[in-house]
C-alpha cells in the first residue's frame, strides 16, 4: 500500500499509513532507528484489520519514507512529529502501541495530550534511554568526543553504528519521564523479554514503579528478546491490545 503523507507545523514530511475502522483506534509506535515496515508494525496492521479497528502507523523525520537525516533528530522532535500525525489522521482516543524507543514516546504523548489516549501498551519500553543508556555508558573519551565533535558512533547489533548527537542527549533531557510524576489514568499493559539485550527488564520495572495509574500491569516473558517478534509474542502483544481496549470501553 503505497504512503500517504503529512508535512508538520516544523516543515518535516512524515510518511504514514492508516487503515479504517472502529474506536479506540490503534497507533503503533516504532523505535529507534526502526521504520514502519517492521514485523511488528505490519503484524498490527493485520491485527487490526480482523478485528475491524482504525490502525495508524508512521514513520518518525529521519526514519524509513519520511524526510530528514536520521542524525538531526530528537526525542522531542520525534514526539512532536508522532502528535502531528495524530492530530491529523485519527479522531477521537486512540490506544497507543509504543516499541522500544515508541514507548517512550508514548508516554510523552500521554502527558501532552491525555484527552486522546484511550490506553497504552508498551513493548520493550526504554524511557530515558538517552540518558540512562547511552550517556552512561559512555566512557570518558566517547563523552569527551561527543561534546567536542557534536557526534560519537556506537556499534549496534541491527547494522551499521549508531551516530549519536550531542543535541540527542541534551534534548532527551527536556524530555524525561522517570525523574517527574507520572500520570497514566488509562488502562496500561507493559510486555518486556527476560532476555532483551537492548532494555534490561529493570527499566520495566522501574517504570511499573514510578508511574501511577488505576490499571497497570507489567508481563515479563522469560526468554523474549528485545525484538519481541515471534509469533508467540506478536499473540501476546495483541491480547494486550484487546484488554486494554475492553477495559477502556467498560
């Protein structure tokens, strides 16, 4: 199905793809550095089309169809790409589906504009990670790089290194979620692999912990990865998926 596309009020061109369907519709998140051709995002496309529920998914500036380099962004302007499309493309609330780097954002969006979210479910979530991940694991002379040259390379395990910014991190820290309240007066579904090599299942717990709400609970899926995409847990995404919006119509 060939894109649509969206320019936002700061003159990115966002790609995206939105199907019809019934409320709460589904907005799928995706991480860093993914698009939304993933396993993941296509699943819940699918997912969303048997069940006759309204589906959205995007892809962030920087990121698969949408304009812009990848090392321009931020999480902030990633945030306010994803509630451009939003805005734009869905009515009423929308239960968002946040990968990663997604769940974070999601819960960003969940803060700014709490009157569109229907309920949230997250995969693998990394909050923070900018700060709690990146920059601490820096060592002193990828620090002394990052700050000097503006950008360090970290090798990944999805392909080529990572080109981390300076403006990455310091706009992550307008940005955090873990150090202020945290209010998710929604129903919450947290799903996260024992052995994710990416977000220890700490961070889940930590976000379990510091985040209130009437309706939040956490599964951890001993052996699940961080990519959280065999059919085993695609399954499991999707009965999230229709808990929370049982719960959200009740």
């Amino acid at each position: 199905m060939p894109s649509s596309y969206l320019t936002t009020p700061e003159g990115r061109r966002i790609a995206y793809n939105d199907s019809p369907g019934t409320g709460p519709g589904l907005v799928f998140l995706g991480g860093f550095k993914s698009d939304m051709e993933g396993t993941k995002a296509l699943w819940l496309e699918d997912w969303a089309r048997d069940a006759g529920r309204a589906f959205l998914r995007f892809d962030y500036s920087g990121h698969g169809q949408s304009s812009g380099a990848f090392t321009d962004g931020t999480i902030g302007g990633w945030a306010a790409d994803a509630r451009a499309v939003i805005d734009a493309v869905t009515t009423g609330p929308q239960i968002l589906v946040g990968s990663s780097m997604g769940g974070w954002i999601a819960l960003l969006l969940a803060r700014a504009m709490p009157d569109r979210v229907a309920g949230l479910v997250t995969v693998a979530a990394a909050p923070d990670f900018t700060e709690d991940s990146i920059w601490a694991g820096l060592d002193a002379d990828q620090r002394e790089t990052l700050m000097s040259e503006g950008q360090v390379d970290l090798p990944s395990d999805y392909g080529e290194p990572y080109t981390i910014t300076r403006r990455l991190i310091e706009d992550g820290r307008d940005h955090l979620v873990l150090r202020a309240p945290l209010d998710l007066p929604f129903p919450v579904r947290l799903l996260q692999g024992t052995d994710d090599a990416d977000v220890a299942q700490s961070v889940a717990l930590a976000l379990l912990d510091h985040a209130t709400g009437p309706d939040m609970r956490l599964l951890l899926v001993k052996g699940a990865d961080h990519r959280f995409s065999d059919p085993d847990c695609l399954d499991l995404i999707g009965t999230a998926i229709a808990d929370v919006t049982t719960r959200a119509l009740s």
